[in-house]
C-alpha cells in the first residue's frame, strides 16, 4: 500500500471495515426492493467522501507507468468504496429537493442514473485481481456513458419546475443545490476518467493530469474554436492577442482549463461584434498568462460594451442568457442538432460562465469578472499552481 497517495492508502484501508459484505443474491435485489436500496444509499450517505489533490492523483498516475497492473488494482480497490459514497450523497439529495423540484421528470430521470450507477457498484465484488479490475473499468465507462446527459437534464427540470411553479434558478436554494450537485459531478468523472487512463503511456500525462499543461496551447486551440463559431455565426470576428508569460506549465487537466477558457473567449467575440457590427474594424480581445508563486492567472479582455452592474450576480445565475429564443425552445433545438464536436452539450445556454466557475474552483481556483459599462470587461481565471489543494467536495 505504500504506492499509494497517502490519502487513498488511509481511505482504502478503512473502506472494507465498513463496507458490508453482501450474498450474490441479496446484491441483485437491491434493484428490486426499494427499502433495501433506500436503505444503502442512506448509509453510505452518512460516510464523507475523500478529498484527493491533483498532486496525488498525478503520483498515482505516474506510479501506473511504471506498475500498471498493480496501481489499476488499487485504484479499482479505493474507488469500489469511495464512488457508492459520492453517488449516495447525490442519490439522496435528488430525492430530498425543495418545491417539487425531486418529482420534475427530468429529475426523477437523473435520481434513476445516480441509483442504478450505485448499484451497479455495490452489487459489484470488489476487485480482487486483474480480471476483476478489467470489468469493474467496464462498470465504470458504462456509468460516466450513462451520466453524459445529466448537466442538461437537470437543467430541463429547472425549467419545468418553473413552469409547474414559478421557482428557477434566482431561488438560492435552487442555486445551491446546483452549485454542490455539479460540483460533485465534476468530481465523480475525474475520478473515474483518471482510473480509466491510468497507464495510458501518453508522453507526460498520469491519467488524466499532464505535467506539462501549456496555457498558451489550450489557449490558441480556444483561440481557433471560438472564431470559427464567430464566422458561423456573423461572418466576421475580432482577431485575440496573446501574450505575458506564454512558455508556462504545470500540471493541471487540459480539458476543465480548456472548458472555462472557450467559455471565456466565446462570450469576448461574441460582444465585441455585437457591439462594433457596424465599425470598419474589430478591437482585439487579449489574453494575457501571468505566472505567480501560488497562482496562474489568466486574464481575458474585450472591448464589448460590458453590462451593468446591477446585471453582474445574474451572470452566475444558472439559465441566464443573452440569447433571443427561450430556454425551453433552445434545449428544443439542441435535441434537434448533431452536437459530436461541440465542447460542451449545455454550452451557450446560460450554463457556461457558472460551470467554468466551479471548474476554476474545484481544484482551490477562482473565476472572476470586472466590467465597465460602455466599454468591456475583464475576465480572471486564478488556477493553483501547486497542486497542493483539495478536490472542493460538497459532501
């Protein structure tokens, strides 16, 4: 156990003692006894899950380099105890929600996920050898496949508690449930993505953490994506200048920081065309990389006309959106369209600057706006360096 991060060697010594032991048989009937199934979720509800650091899980992962076999066993052994106790948090919490939310269809649908997802663990034997971790791998695509709607579903029930009762996302309650359901989520899939690369062999990546993540990479990559979409969509965009400190890197995962920076750089061209159509040329958006002692801090700013500040805490508001057509109807249209190469299925339905900012907080970062009304704003992207802090679970 000493390959171990220390935090997971003291979580998978402990998890066994208080996992129960189940018969085959009284495993398959947890799917039909609802008391029964209640009754697990309720008590590994009652457990907290195990905070990890991005510097822990980068050492896992570079240990499976070298022991494949062996580090993939003892992932599939912690995560067999620690999943079910995420999973129930949730499972729980989806049932226990304020103003009907719990019985909205599109939640009853993810409470459903979150159940057979916990099943499909528990009724699983825990790992033994390298058979055993091979198909609790299988589990455990088949549930990050089954959770790659959920984001969009839950929002679908937002909107159809609002036209059932006039609640949405302005209701604190709602927002915090929001808030800690998807910051959990973003939790569970590292967790299982990084489980499922481990050994991968891609030069400088341990799972899911690479070592040398380049912000200037992820940034001319958003950079290409997000003008594109501006042609699409207006047949013109703004040019984005880069500079500061262009050659850092330290280990992050490439796909949260990509995540926030198109967010970052979409909704920058977007305003800055909207708000100079009708100039003869297009002020840049910049990006400037700043390498502190704690922080990387990226910073992104335009030229489109900002939004006043009586608008600035609706901008984290879940749903909120400058776009013409109604919620509804958009989520309409996107069940409609082919999104395979979008980057994110919720993006541009007023879902991107909240979760971009739990994205920059899960691992201690933060995501900050400042606006000038009549001119532009500023966006900060804080990303802890050091690897030092811990997964910002809710529960």
């Amino acid at each position: 156990m000493s390959v171990i991060p220390r935090s997971l060697a003291r979580a998978s010594a402990r998890a066994p003692l208080t996992r129960p032991t189940f018969r085959s048989d009284k495993r398959k009937s947890l799917r039909r006894c609802p008391a029964a199934l209640h009754e697990e979720i309720v008590r590994h509800a009652a457990r907290r899950g195990t905070p990890l650091t991005i510097s822990e899980l980068y050492k896992f992962g570079k240990r499976a380099l070298a022991t494949p076999a062996r580090t993939r066993l003892q992932s599939a052994q912690w995560l067999h105890g620690e999943l079910p106790v995420r999973l129930a948090h949730r499972a729980r919490e989806l049932g226990e929600l304020p103003y009907g939310l719990a019985d909205m269809p599109s939640v009853r649908e993810v409470r459903e996920m979150y159940q057979n997802s916990f099943c499909d663990i528990v009724e699983s034997s825990p790992p033994q050898d390298a058979a055993d971790e091979e198909k609790f791998s299988e589990i455990l695509g088949r549930i990050r496949t089954r959770h790659d709607d959920v984001v969009k579903l839950i929002a679908k029930g937002v909107i159809e508690l609002k036209e059932f009762c006039g609640k949405g996302t302005t209701d604190l309650e709602i927002r915090s449930f929001l808030d800690r359901f998807y910051m959990s989520r973003i939790g569970i899939r590292v967790l299982m993505s990084h489980h499922l690369a481990l050994g991968g062999g891609q030069p400088g990546m341990a799972g899911v953490i690479n070592n040398a993540c380049r912000p200037a990479d992820l940034i001319e990559q958003a950079i290409q994506a997000t003008r594109s979409l501006s042609y699409q969509h207006y047949g013109e965009s703004a040019t984005v200048e880069l500079r500061g400190n262009t050659s850092l890197e330290f280990p992050y995962i490439d796909a949260h920081l990509y995540l926030c920076l198109f967010e970052l750089l979409k909704n920058s061209l977007r305003a800055t065309v909207e708000t100079h159509r009708d100039a003869a040329e297009l002020p840049p958006v910049r990006v400037i990389v700043a390498d502190g002692k704690e922080d990387v801090t990226i910073k992104i700013s335009d030229e489109g006309g900002g939004f006043r500040r009586s608008e600035m805490k609706g901008v984290w508001t879940y749903l909120f959106t400058t776009a013409k057509l109604p919620a509804k109807q958009l989520f309409s249209l996107e069940d409609r369209c082919d999104r395979t190469n979008r980057p994110d299925p919720i993006a541009g339905f007023g879902y991107g600057l909240p979760l971009s900012r739990l994205y920059a907080r899960y691992w201690g970062g933060e995501l900050g706006l400042s606006s000038m009304e009549g001119y532009g704003t500023d966006a900060y992207l804080h990303l802890s360096k050091l690897g030092d802090k811990k997964e910002c679970l809710t529960a």
